[in-house]
C-alpha cells in the first residue's frame, strides 16, 4: 500500500474544563458552561476538520505517561470510565474507543526501525488516560473515527529538552512514514497546553470565570511567541525555542507532542490557523491547525 | 503517640505481581509480608499512605471512597498484568484530617468517586501492606506544588485528626529512592540499580535510615532529589511527611528489610518504630512549622487574597497575641538572639551578684516564633490539640539558650516555677520531661495551673539560676 498522507495536525489540548463545560451525556458531573473562547476555538477546528476527509485519527497524549519506551495502544476496541484523578469533580466519563490497530502496529514498527524503543499496549483492562480521551471527545465528540493513541515518552525527565526533541522527531518521522504507507488519510493531534503553571486552589464554582486567567505576564509573553511562529509558519525557530520554553513557562510541550507533531508534518513552513487561545485553572492552551491538505493543493 | 509504626515501601508493581521472576523481586515481595505482619503487631488500627504516585494540584487530596474496586493496568509495566483492588477506606477519618488540615491553612480536599483511579504506589502498598483489609486504610497525595512546610504541616494535620479519634497509625510512603529506569525495556534477570552513584546515595539513605535518623533524611531530601532523581512532577518529598509524622525525630529504631533494584531505581522496604533507639536525638536546622502561611497562588494577581504570605515568610504561631519586643538592654541583662523575644519590655535575665534571675520562659521557637508541639488554640481561640511534652522540652531549651548566654548550664538551675494552662491535661507530660531534664539537676520546683499565658503556650517556667561570676 502507499499513498497515505497526513491531511491536517492539530496542537489540541486536553483540559477537561472543556468537557466539563460543555454537559456532553458521557460525562457525569454537570456545570452551567464556562471557558467558551476554547470552547469557541473548537467549535472552529471540528468545523475545519469537517472539511477534510479523513480516516482516522492519531493522538500523542502527555496523561499517558511513559519512561521505559513510546507505546501504543495495541488492541481493537477499549471501553471504560475515565476519571481525573486531578480533577474528579469535574471529569468522569464513559468512553469507547476504536483503535485503528494496522496503523497502530504500523507505527510501533517504524518506530522500532528508527531505533527507539516501542511496544504495543495490549492489556485489556488498560484504562485510556483522560487526556487522550479529552482530546478525542473536543475534536470529535461522536468518535466517529478509529484512533491510534501513542504514549508520551518522558525522556525530557530522564535526560533534557534536547533529547526529547531529537526521540520525538524521529517517532514523528516514523509516524510519518506509516501512515503514508497504510494509504489512509490521517489527522494527527498533539494534546498538549502551551505555559503550565496551575493555581492552585479551585474557586467554588470552577466555571466560575471571573477567577480565570494567565498566571504570570511571562507566561502570556511565552505563549504569544510560541503561537506567533505557529501561524507565521516558523517551525524550526519553534523547535529551537523549545528548550527556553519549555523550562521557563513550564510547558506541557515537555512530553514531546508538538515536537511529534511538527516533525510528522516535516517542519511546516505554512501559515497555521489559530482557532482559539484561553486559559484553564491558569494554564495557556491554544487551538491550532496545521492545514496540511490545503497546503498541498496549494490552496492555503 | 498516634505513630505506632512508619513503612517506606517502593511503587513499582514488580513485587505484586511478578515476584518469582527475580530474586530481588522476591525479597522485596517477604519484606513487605513482614512489613505486614509488623503493622499487624503493632496493633495499629489506622493505615495512613502517602503516595508519590499520586500527584494533585489543587491542594493535597484524600481519599474518602469507603470501598473503592477496580483493576489497574500500569501505565509502564502493561504486560505485568492487572492489579485488582478493593479496598477499605476510612472515610471518616479522611473528612476529619481534611477538616484538621483546613484548620492549619491547607488546601485539602475528599475525593469520593466511583471509578476514582488509585495510584500504582498506593494499589500496591495497601496489597501488600494490608492483605484482606484487616485495618481500615486511608490514601493522601503528593501535591506537585507543596514545599516542606505544607507537607509538613499536612502530617500534623494528619495526627490532629489521629489523636481526636484515638487512632493509633501505621503510616507509609510509597516512594522509590533513586528513581531513575532503565528506558529501554531489561530482562527481569538483568536488572540493577541504574547507577553505581544511585547505588551509592541510596545506602547512604537507607543507612541513615537504619539509623533511625528520620529527620536527618528529611533535611537531606532537595539534595537527595537533586542527585539521584529523576525530575518527575512529585519531588522527593516524602520524607518531609514520615517525618513530621514521627514529631522530627533522630532517634528512631530503624531497620532496612529490604533494598532492590526495579527496573532500575531503587527499592526499599523500611521499618521505623517510634522506639528510642537510645542514641539521643540529633539537632536539625529547618524550621518546624505548625500553620501553613502558604504559597498559595503565589502567582495569582487578584486582590482577593492579600493574607497570603510570600513563600519566604517565616512561618508564624497563629499568636493572635501581643506584639514582640526587643529584649531590654542595661547593664546587667542577659539577652540573646537564640532565645524567643519578650512580648514586653524586659530582659532575657538580669544578673544580682552571683544570682541569675530568667523572665518567664516559653516554649516559642527564636526567628520563627513557632510552637513546638503546637498552639494551644488557633487565632480565632478555637482549640487544637498540642504536645505538651514538645512544648515542655521547648521551654527547657530555651531556658538552657539563656543560661548558656549568661556562661552557664542547667546545671546551675537552682529554683523554677512552672506554669500550666490545664493542670490535669498536661501534668503528666510536664513532668515526665521535667524529670528527663531538669530533674536530674535537681533544682526546686513550685508548679501552679493558671487560666492563661500571653501566647497560646501551655507551659512556662520561672527560673533562678545560681551562677557564680
């Protein structure tokens, strides 16, 4: 087979605020609404993906957190009750998920063909982490397309930025590579916020809004960077920002999935559309799509 | 005492569910069957963990579900198998120490969830530690943000609540020591510490640890975490809790069941029984800490919480008493920076002849001012509970400061008056102290029970020294 392509990357964080927010049936605890500029933003992206053709979806998520190795989910079908163990109030929900299993196998090898270590994840009684679950449901809340979730390999813990950049393009390349070889039409995901320094007490109400915002003017400035070189197409001044970054806004990009990302969409020199920026409990979160079938037929 | 026993105890499932396929695996599998057995002898009936594989953002978070059931698959080690739990919760005593935590200025939450994920570190403590829930359980995290003093504040907490319901506690902290992994996937009979500089720093732990010297380990914890640790969102701070659990002490019995390499980190199974070990206590430098004043969004720019002190602030006893004074200067005064200051005009001690007459000496501790064994009643005047023993020891050192200022001991302690705000509480501990201390010098002694001191102290003494010039 050939002939497969990546047609759109998304950066697509993962607070479950928005679930929450948004009173979906597969979630147990109700709200009266709250964070609607990310709520807005995904409103746009899931719009925007409408358009594109898509067979399945492939999610690098930070909650499935990994040290020995990149894994990836290695079974059909995983059903169950996801609970944040951060946020239980706001977060317990009733997922079934399809797992593109070729794609899936197809990945864990070229990974292990670019030398790094992988494995499938084939415990039946693994529960899928909230993040993947989180962002799966906020870009297609009636999961209407088979997944591959692939683990969050911590190496930026074990070693350094650098280090995690360079494993995280080589799985993005390898990502890359199956799914043009498994002929499908692939939409990738890096759920991941931007700055991720938390407050650390929750209002009453969590949606209670009048309590949301940046926690630090720094942490603003980085994140406005960081979203300036997505949607003026600087990828790799991205990537070699990504060290100051990712240490002084304490970023969620330390588990790899921008790095990921931008490496399988090899290094897009395009313009990225922002579809919505906000804050959640503090931290900076931003929507943003990587056209990449319009990039192709040149109508970017 | 509320602490009959403290367990370290390692989070990696290998023990739980794999312990034939390494002997270093089975060791650590008979270690926590005796760490079992020890709990059930101690006749504890309260088993408090603190997990570091459960990290918690908004304040520290206690588990209040009283049956919680499911199977856990580890993120890592899937292929290991599924942990199945069910376990027992005090859920009533998880509220009280919520409540108690509260008290001291923590944020501290329940969690009562169907379906809540219990960590790694605690599924397999309560496993191992508790085989058919033979004592009620009750689970806290590791918050990601908490520094020492709210982790330390969070243990006392704990032991408010313990001691207002009479529980007597097994405390544990799941933790590894080194935590470094080898990240590629080894063969159960190749595993190892991943470093011989790991190896190094985790038997100097466990040997301080055998030592029973606690709180030594707790001082030593950001240097720990900055050697041997690999950065993952819950730093080293364990030892923090266990030891403020165990009233800061160094001279403990301890004694390493146990010591294994998983996967590469560093696993032990330890037993500390609060036992003296007969050594003596040893002097640690970190402030103790009664109330959190708190870092609480230290970042948070909203004018809604003005009282939150800055991290830097030395933590202060919830006084609600008078101002601090300067010691007065004159000529024959004794005054020094290592005895607490005055709340009035007047010295440290006032020299006549050969005569050394101290003010009245509390327990407060000099720069922080803290209570040792806690304030007697918080700033609103609601009572807490305290340790009169600690505060007691307190006095008597700050007495000894004085006197040592002055060119003296307690040898030179001639007379003392005692003050105690509640007689038939306190006498008994008072004493006990007393007769540890000041009763081997053999000074004589008037005690009186009084309404109330200037601070929320329970004990101060009156001193005469005779100290020749």
């Amino acid at each position: 087979m050939g002939g497969g392509q990546i047609v759109a990357g998304c950066l697509a964080p993962h607070p479950p605020h928005l679930v929450y927010a948004e009173n979906p049936p597969q979630n147990e605890p109700g709200s009266e609404g709250g964070w609607e500029q990310l709520r807005w933003g995904y409103d746009r992206l899931r719009a925007s993906l409408a358009e594109v053709e898509h067979d399945v979806v492939v999610i690098l998520s930070p909650h499935w957190q990994t040290y020995v190795g990149t894994h990836v989910l290695g079974l059909p079908r995983f059903e169950g009750f996801s609970v944040d163990p951060v946020f239980p109030n706001l977060f317990r929900y009733t997922y079934d998920l399809n797992v593109d299993l070729d794609l899936a196998e197809g990945i864990h090898a070229e990974a292990l063909a670019a030398g790094l270590d992988a494995h499938m994840m084939r415990n039946p009684d693994f529960r899928v982490d909230y993040g993947t679950i989180t962002t799966a449901h906020l870009t297609d809340p009636n999961w209407s397309k088979p997944l591959v979730v692939i683990s969050s390999n911590r190496s930026r813990t074990y070693y350094s930025v650098e280090v995690m950049q360079e494993m995280m393009a080589e799985l993005g390349r390898a990502t890359k590579k199956a799914i043009e070889a498994s002929g499908k039409r692939a939409v990738v995901l890096a759920s991941n916020s931007l700055s991720h320094r938390h407050f650390t007490t929750e209002p009453e109400v969590p949606e209670d809004m009048s309590h949301e915002h940046i926690t630090s003017h720094a942490m603003h400035l980085w994140d406005m960077r960081m979203i300036d070189h997505m949607v003026n197409g600087r990828a790799k001044q991205l990537l070699d920002e990504m060290p100051e970054f990712t240490e002084q806004a304490i970023a969620e990009t330390d588990g790899g999935a921008l790095t990921w990302l931008l490496h399988a969409l090899d290094l897009p020199e395009y313009k990225a559309t922002l579809h919505g920026y906000g804050t959640v409990i503090g931290t900076g979160n931003a929507i943003v799509e990587w056209p990449a079938w319009r990039h192709k037929e040149g109508t970017a | 005492m509320s602490v009959v026993a403290s367990f370290v105890v390692p989070v990696h499932p290998h023990p739980l569910l794999v312990p034939e396929a390494n002997e270093g695996y089975g060791r650590l599998r008979a270690a926590f069957e005796e760490a079992a057995a020890r709990i059930e002898a101690s006749g504890a009936d309260l088993l408090v963990v603190y997990s570091t594989t459960w990290p918690s953002i908004i304040g520290h978070q206690i588990q209040a579900d009283p049956n919680p059931v499911w199977n856990l698959v580890d993120h890592d080690f899937h292929d290991l198998g599924t942990m199945h739990y069910d376990f027992d919760i005090d859920a009533d005593f998880a509220h009280a120490w919520r409540d108690a935590a509260e008290r001291r200025n923590l944020t501290a939450r329940t969690v009562n969830y169907h379906g809540f994920p219990i960590d790694v570190g605690s599924v397999v403590s309560l496993s191992l530690l508790n085989p058919g829930n033979r004592i009620p359980a009750v689970i806290v995290s590791s918050n990601v943000y908490a520094n020492r003093a709210e982790t330390t504040v969070l243990a006392k907490s704990c032991l408010d609540a313990a001691k207002a319901a009479g529980k007597k506690v097994a405390v544990v902290a799941a933790m590894s020591l080194s935590n470094r992994m080898f990240t590629r996937r080894i063969e159960p009979e190749d595993d190892r510490i991943h470093s011989l500089k790991d190896d190094e720093w985790n038997r100097k732990i466990l040997q301080f640890l055998g030592d029973g010297r606690l709180e030594d380990v707790g001082q030593l914890s950001r240097t720990i975490h900055h050697q041997i640790r690999v950065q993952k969102v819950v730093a080293f701070k364990p030892m923090w809790f266990l030891s403020a659990m165990n009233g800061h002490r160094n001279d403990l019995t301890g004694e390493v069941l146990a010591y294994e390499a998983l996967h590469g980190a560093g696993g032990a199974v330890v037993h500390l029984d609060p036992t003296s070990n007969g050594q003596g206590d040893k002097e640690y430098d970190e402030e103790d800490v009664e109330v959190f004043g708190g870092d609480r969004n230290v970042l948070d720019t909203e004018t809604d919480t003005p009282d939150a002190e800055p991290l830097s602030a030395p933590a202060q006893a919830p006084t609600g008493g008078p101002a601090l004074w300067d010691p007065v200067e004159g000529e024959d005064a004794i005054n020094t920076d290592t005895a607490p200051k005055p709340v009035g005009a007047y010295p440290h001690a006032r020299r006549v002849g050969d005569m050394l007459y101290l003010s009245g000496v509390g327990p407060r501790q000099p720069g922080t001012n803290a209570i040792p064994g806690g304030p007697i009643h918080d700033a609103e005047g609601r009572p807490l509970d305290y340790d009169i023993k600690a505060q007691t020891q307190a006095v008597v050192n700050n007495v000894e400061r004085v006197l040592k200022e002055a060119g003296g001991s307690l040898e030179n302690v001639v007379d003392v008056t005692s003050f105690l705000v509640d007689m038939d509480r306190d006498f008994a501990g008072y004493n006990e102290v007393w007769a540890a201390t000041l009763g081997k010098v053999g000074p004589t002694r008037t005690t009186l029970a009084i309404r109330s001191l200037p601070t929320p102290i329970a004990v101060e003494m009156k001193v005469v020294a005779h100290l020749p010039q």
